[in-house]
C-alpha cells in the first residue's frame, strides 16, 4: 500500500514535466524543467559529477584526479570516446580511493599525497583538475584550499572542481566545469583580439571537432580553440584572444560563454552541426557574426554544392525510411531539435520527444516542429519511457547507453547518439552515418524475429 501511494506521489510530482503537444495541459511552453530530479523516479539523467567530467574530460593534456571512493573514477574516456590527436593523459583516472577511515578522520592527507605523487612520478604536468564527489562533500575537506595551497607549490593550476553527485543535477555539474574552465582562462586575459573562433560545447566524439574545424578552414575562418574536445592547455589559454565563440552544445556551454562575454567580451552564438539545414545555417551565421563577408560567400557555396550531393543520398534511403516514428531521448535540447528536423528530412515522424537539461526556449522550440500529439518530457524514467515509446508506436528509439536496452527489450530499433557512438554523427558527413545507421537499425530483419 505504501508503495502505491508513493508511485502515485511520483506520478503527480512528474505530471507538469511531460506534456502532449495540443493536449489538454496547454502549450509545451509551460512545461516543467531545468529544475532537479524527483526524489525516487530514478531517472536517464547522470550525476553532478558525470556532468563536470563530461565537459573537461576532453583536456588531452589535462589530469584528473577524482577524490571519492573508486567507483566515481570509473567514469572515464572509454566510456566517453573523445579523440585526441596530441596527448593522450586524459584517457587515464586517478583516484584517492577513500576508505572507511578517510570517511572518519577526513581524506584530505590522502589528496594532498596523490597530488604529490603526480607531480614526482610524472614531468611536464601542465594542469591538474580535482573532482569533489559525494563523500567530500559530506565530511567536508577542503579541497579548494589544498587546490590553493598546490597551485602555489607547483606553479601550475590545480583547479577544483566541486561536484558531489548529490550537490544538484547534470546540468549544475555542467556548470562547476565550466567556472573550472574559467578558473584556468582568467590570468590569460587578453586586450589583443583575432578574427578567429572558439567552438564550445563540441567534445570530438568519433572527430567530430576535427570535421567541424575543416569545414572553417575550407570557408577562411581560423579556430582558436574547441571546448573541450581535443584541446590542450596551450590551446586553452590563447582562448580569450578570440573574436567570436561559437556554441554547440547549449545545455552545457552557454553557462562557459555568458561568462567568457562578461570576462574577455566575446560575444556567441548558438550552432548546431546535426543535419544539413543546421550545418548550412550554422556556417552561414558564423561568418555573419564575425563580419567576414568572403567566408560567408565561401560557406553559401560550400553547403550548396554538400546539400545538393547529399540530396541524391536521401532520396536513395527515403522509400526505406518513409513514415516510420522515431522517439527522441537525448541530453541537451539543441540535439533534440536537430534531430527532428533531421527525422523530418528523412521523411520520418517524430512522436516522442525528451531530453535531460533542456531549457523552456528549446522545449518552446521542439513543440513548434512536432506534429500534434507528441509527447514532450524533461528529464523522463525508464517507465515513462518505455510507456510513450509503446502507446505512439515508436519504430525507433534514439539515445545513449543507458536507453539502449529499454528500446531493445521492446523490441524497438536504437541509435546511439551519445558519447559512445563510434562514427561522427555532425556536419554533412554525419548526415550520411546517419541516415545509414538509421535505415540499418530500423529495418534489420531481426525485429521480425522478435515480435
Ligand atoms: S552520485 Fe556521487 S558517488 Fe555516485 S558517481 Fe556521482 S559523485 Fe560518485
């Protein structure tokens, strides 16, 4: 009896975060969201910490030195796939491993003594991050202070990064990593200024920096530096030098660009690198925005010539992908809207629609592109989930890692848009992965075995 009434207490507490499009509870700007998770609903979003390590894990020259017991640490590159084309440090975990005893009597020494041992064993360390997880935030050490204290010891930066799990949500940790980031640029600021970009918010999963950064070459615009996928500490520090920051990954990099604008007054701009409208758009609006009329010529032609070659491909895959429903489960709120209208172009219907830290804008966004009836759902659980997945008769579902075997035990086809992916999923050559990879999933011959 207990437990159903608090199934019913999470219900109702979820009850303004999800709402069909046209439906009786109003438009889907007033959905609820941005805000923390309800207590017991479990849901698809990862902890505060997970949230700063996916923004600063892509330092290729960077340690991390997670300070919490060893099963925090074991979120790292493997499971992300960022790529690297100088070091490779970032691929590695440290951590202090607290034990019941460091719980006690505090975990502090055992810090300071791992900080030690790094900068000992190890030359030419450049930049040392160190995540606060959840048990530091209970017993309280004082990490900003021995961060301090280590900085000056070693003249290099030993940033702190307060992220105990607990501390909020995702989008908090996306935040702390941010300030993090701050923390290395500000004795970097610059009077001087380039008529060049950054690109933040893209992490170089699958190289997908590395195709974005060609397609700024091939129209004339120099990248100063990508946060964070494949930078560097040198790379890093030149980043207040730049004109223009261009922002990919809103959910986490809008916070790191208001504050680069109030900091270094660099202005930014919202792009999105997923499907050929947003690429085609994206390159355009970066050339306006900087002033460059020969790159924005340079980019009109660039993306007519790709849309024109891609157009032939789409026709070839759309009488196999016509008509068929995809749901949407992703992280920030950008990807979600690319996303649709990638479905769209492929002649594909979106039915649900969710994302973990999107913002009122984007979900104002999303429901102007779907169709009436869609379900729209902030920050959802794995039942939520698989309930809209099944009642709108969802052919596919497209998410991360941890929505892959809900779509799998419903026997719903699944693309991996997330971390984990292993081809790049951006710009026009991301287009093709795509549409490839849907056509594949969703009309493998093994569903028929299923059902
Ligand atoms: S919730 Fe806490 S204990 Fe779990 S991974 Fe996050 S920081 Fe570590």
């Amino acid at each position: 009896m207990e437990t159903e009434n608090s199934n019913r207490n999470i219900l109702d507490a979820r009850r303004s975060s999800i709402v069909v499009k046209d439906g009786c509870n109003g438009p889907g700007g007033g959905i609820s969201c941005d805000s923390n998770s309800v207590s017991g609903s479990v849901s698809q979003r990862a902890c505060v910490y997970c949230g700063a390590r996916v923004v600063l894990n892509p330092i290729t020259d960077a340690w991390h030195i997670v300070h919490g017991p060893i099963g925090c640490s074991s979120y790292t590159w493997d499971i992300r796939g960022s790529l690297t084309s100088g070091e490779d440090i970032y691929r590695n975990s440290f951590s202090t491993d607290l034990q019941e005893t460091d719980i006690i009597f505090g975990g502090i020494r055992k810090l300071e003594a791992a900080v030690d041992e790094l900068m000992e064993k190890e030359d030419n360390v450049k930049l040392i991050f160190i995540y606060a997880t959840c048990i530091v935030g209970v017993i309280g050490d004082d990490v900003e202070a021995l961060c301090k204290m280590k900085s000056e010891q070693y003249h290099i930066p030993v940033i702190p990064v307060k992220s105990p799990g607990f501390s909020g949500n995702k989008s908090t940790g996306y935040r702390m990593a941010c300030d993090a980031i701050m923390n290395v640029l500000l004795p970097h600021k610059s009077e001087e200024k380039r008529t060049a970009i950054n690109i933040l918010g893209d992490f170089n999963l699958a190289g997908e920096m590395w195709i974005i950064k060609n397609y700024f070459r091939e129209i004339g615009i120099d990248v100063i530096s990508g946060f964070t996928g494949d930078t560097c500490y040198e790379d890093m520090i030149e980043a207040p030098k730049a004109a223009l920051n261009i922002v990919q990954c809103a959910g986490s990099s809008t916070y790191l660009a208001n504050r680069m604008e109030e900091e270094f007054g660099i202005p930014f701009i919202k792009v999105s690198f997923f499907g050929i409208e947003d690429t085609t758009n994206s390159l355009i609006r970066t050339a306006e925005a900087l002033g460059n009329e020969l790159a924005r010529k340079k980019a009109v032609e660039f993306c007519r010539k790709k849309g024109e070659e891609l157009e032939n491909f789409l026709s070839r895959y759309r009488k196999n992908l016509e008509g068929k429903k995809a749901a949407i489960y992703v992280g920030g709120g950008f990807k979600a809207i690319s996303l649709i209208r990638q479905f769209q172009a492929m002649g594909m219907e979106t039915v649900v629609v969710g994302t973990q830290t999107g913002k009122k804008e984007d979900y104002e966004m999303i429901e102007s592109l779907v169709k009436s009836d869609t379900i729209i759902l902030d920050d959802a659980n794995p039942a939520e989930l698989e309930t809209f997945m099944k009642e709108k008769g969802a052919d596919i579902l497209v998410g991360g890692v941890k929505e892959r075997p809900l779509a799998y035990k419903l026997g719903i086809a699944f693309c991996d848009h997330n971390h984990e992916r292993k081809f790049p999923l951006a710009g026009f050559e991301g287009v093709v992965n795509f549409t490839m990879e849907i056509n594949k999933s969703i009309n493998s011959p093994v569903w028929g075995y299923i059902s």
